[in-house]
C-alpha cells in the first residue's frame, strides 16, 4: 500500500520498524512514526494534517516526492531481484 499510495502523490505515514521506513524519508515524502505509541501516532497525523491545511505549498511537494520515490524505487521487477538476489530482467 505505500508504493500505490505514494505514486497517487500522497505523503504517508509509516512506522520506524520494518521495511516501510526504508521507502519513506521523514519530511520529504512521508512521516516515519519513531514509536508504536498511539501518541505518537496522533502527533504524526496532526501534523501530516497541518501541513497540508496551513503549508499546501509544501504538501505539494511533498506529493511530488512521494511520486518521484516511487518512479526510483518501485520498480516491481527491482524489487523482487532485490527480495530474491536475481536479475528478473536477464
């Protein structure tokens, strides 16, 4: 879901455990949540909602970043050599 959500153009907020973080970089296009608190979480998102209600230049590219990550990163092809250490374009 990140990779779709992120070539629609949308900000995403992840946790900082696991390999969504990997795909996110905090403040350029998404959020990484530090904690699993449900705190936490609600800050994120408060945040993430300011954003694009005072600062809608700055969410715009938020939304542009978040579709240039994905033309570099979602590839599904790369993605699987790098899950299963082959070249699925050989």
């Amino acid at each position: 879901m990140i990779l779709e959500s992120q070539a629609c153009g949308l900000p995403v907020i992840v946790s900082a455990y696991g390999g969504p973080q990997e795909m996110v970089t905090h403040g350029l296009n998404g959020f990484i949540v530090e904690n699993q608190e449900p705190e936490s979480w609600l800050r994120c998102l408060k945040t993430a909602l300011s954003l694009y209600a005072d600062q809608p230049d700055k969410y715009e590219q938020m939304r542009v970043n978040s579709r240039i990550s994905t033309a570099d990163n979602g590839d599904w092809n790369m993605i699987l050599d790098d899950l299963l250490g082959t070249d699925m374009m050989e």
